[in-house]
C-alpha cells in the first residue's frame, strides 16, 4: 500500500475512533462487550469444528534449526544474540508475546469508576488472565494439530488461513472481519486508559493543569488529543518497530511499578488499601522477581536504535518536566505576590479610613 494512502487511512481512522472515545467511557465499555462477542465467536466455532481434526503428534514436532536464519541480521539481535535458538527466532517471539500479554496493569486506572474495587476488581482481573490466556492458547493448539501447515507457513495473516483449512473460507472471512474490529477495541481501551492516566497525572501537579480539563461527557479532553496525535504521527513507522519501542518503553515502566510496589508496601504500611495481595514483603518481592528478569531479557534483547528512540524520549521528558515546574513555581510565586500586593493596598485603605475619621 501506499505510505500516503496507509497515513491518510490511519490517521483518519485513529480521528474517529477518538472521538467516540470523547463520548464518554459508558460508550467505550458497551462497544467493547458487543466487539468482544463478535471476535471470539469464529475462534469458538474454530475450536469445536477443529477438536475432532486434531492430531497431537504435531504439537511436539519439533521446529527446523536453519528456520529464517538468514533472514535476520546480527545487528537486530540486540545485546544478546539470541537470533535463532532450537529453530525459535526468540526476538519476534518475545516481542510479540510481550506486546499480546501486556497492559493487565492499566485496568487499575479504571478503579475510580468501578463499583466496590476490593471486590470486584481482582475478581475481573482473574477472569481477565485466563480469557486471554485461552483466547490465544486453545485456538493456536487446534490450528498447529488440526492443519498440516509447516513453520515456515506461519507469517503474518496465516491463522486465518488455518481457519479456512479447519472450517471453510467463511470462517476465515469471519476471523478476519473479527481481528479487525477486535482491533478496535484495543484502541478504545488504550485510548482510555492512557487518556485518564494523563487526567490523573494533571490532578496532582505531574502535567499542566490543561490535562486535568474534563469535557461534558466526563471524558479527559486534552489526553485523549493528545494520545491521538502521537498515534497519527507514528502511524508512518514500521509496525514491527513500533512494536519494539513500544514494549521497550512499557518494560521500564513495568520496572518502575514493581519497585513502587515494594517501595510502598515497605513505606506505607498503614495506607489502606481495597485490595491487598495476600503475601508478606518477602513473598511480593519473590513474587516479583522472575517477571523482573523476563522484563530485563527482553530489554537487552532490543535493537541500537531502540535505545536511541528511549534515550530522546527520556531526554524530551526531562525538559518537559523542567519546563513545567519552573513554570509553576513561576506561577504560584505570582499568585503569591498577588495576594500579598492586595494585603497591603487593604492595609493602605483601613489606614486612610482611620485618619480620615480621626480628621473628621
């Protein structure tokens, strides 16, 4: 496709897709259910026509050891070099499992809006884990063994495929059809909690106070255009590349949020909370630890140009910061200084009335 055509199609459709998330999030959470509906229901009757088809020797057939080799540049590999290991090119693997399975951190910017959070917020982060977990395991498992489709047949779009081998080329259709809507639905949900991040970020003194602006719906005007132009501006990138800056970006605050959470259950014993993982210290720090190191591998695992891309946005962060907290001392001494120029103009005028009355 075209890069101008491909903008103009993503830009366009990143716009409208922002301004439903504008609406208000009781639109965002409804649409979401329906499109939820709509994209599993190929991949369910995928699996029951598929379970009879299945043959189970191929889920332990063995990948070939020159698979893409030579495909990848040693450059690419990053730090470590594990380009082609077991036949398995662990970089794209990684990444793409880390860019599916991430994210389950930002349902807690929901929290505010949901109804008793100590009850019914970690009852829907553990059903959340394993609908996705099954929504990607089952469907893969009965697509390898119900199919004769070699390793090297799986490139991008080819579930679908399989989905057609399975159970006929409208099942395919559907599946495609479905991806894309679910794709929808991504968006929605990345653009409202990045959106109400930034809301949360301007309420305590993080950003300017122009994030904390609400519009009529209740819906954070400033954070939802501002995550819509840095979708349009990075919609001109590879997306296997923004795939990697992304979860480059995502592992270090993953980094900071795990040691947050040591930091404060150390700290601030005493804070309450409505809902406490049942562990002692010791029990989240170990809890912690293999996720931390997986975090870690994939960082290391990253391209130069990655790190070039983290380095500039932490750079650019940095003088934004600056920027905006000497702005805002700037801002409070004038207001400072504005109270007390009225204080004495008060004073000023309580003395004249006192010697005009004294004169009088």
């Amino acid at each position: 496709m075209n890069r101008l055509v491909r903008f103009v199609i993503l830009s366009s459709t990143s716009i409208i897709l922002a301004y439903l998330n504008y609406l208000g999030l009781e639109i965002v959470g409804k649409m979401s259910i329906v499109i939820c509906i709509v994209s599993m229901s190929p991949f369910i009757i995928m699996v029951l026509i598929g379970i009879p088809k299945v043959n189970p020797h191929r889920w332990f057939e063995l990948p070939d050891d020159d698979v893409s080799a030579n495909t990848v540049r040693w450059e690419d590999s990053g730090w470590l070099p594990l380009v082609n290991v077991w036949g398995v090119l662990w970089r794209p693997l990684l990444n793409n499992l880390f860019w599916n399975l991430n994210s389950f951190d930002s349902g807690a910017n929901f929290s505010g809006d949901t109804r008793d959070p100590g009850k019914n917020f970690p009852r829907g982060m553990f059903y959340g884990v394993i609908l996705v977990g099954m929504s990607y395991f089952i469907p893969l498992v009965i697509a390898i063994g119900a199919t004769d489709s070699l390793q090297s047949d799986w490139v991008d779009g080819y579930l679908a495929v399989a989905i057609s081998e399975i159970g006929g080329r409208w099942l395919g259709a559907w599946t495609v059809f479905a991806s894309g809507i679910s794709n929808l639905a991504l968006f929605q949900a990345e653009m409202t909690t990045d959106a109400l991040e930034i809301l949360g970020m301007a309420e305590r003194g993080m950003l300017p106070k122009i994030f904390a602006t609400k519009s009529p719906h209740g819906t954070p005007t400033y954070g939802i255009l501002l995550g819509t132009l840095v979708i349009v501006g990075m919609s001109v990138a590879d997306f296997r590349d923004i795939i990697e800056m992304l979860n480059f970006t995502y592992a270090i605050s993953l980094l900071m949020e795990y040691a947050a959470f040591i930091k404060l259950r150390i700290a601030k014993k005493e804070v309450y909370r409505p809902y406490r993982v049942p562990l002692n210290t010791a029990g989240c720090i170990a809890m912690i630890i293999p996720p931390c190191m997986l975090t870690i591998l994939l960082m290391l695992m990253a391209r130069a140009m990655t790190y070039v891309y983290f380095a500039a946005s932490v750079v650019l962060g940095i003088i934004l910061r600056y920027a905006h907290v000497n702005r805002s001392k700037s801002l409070s001494n004038q207001e400072l200084q504005s109270v007390v120029d009225s204080q004495n103009v008060e004073d000023t005028s309580s003395v004249g009335e006192q010697e005009t009355f004294i004169i009088s």
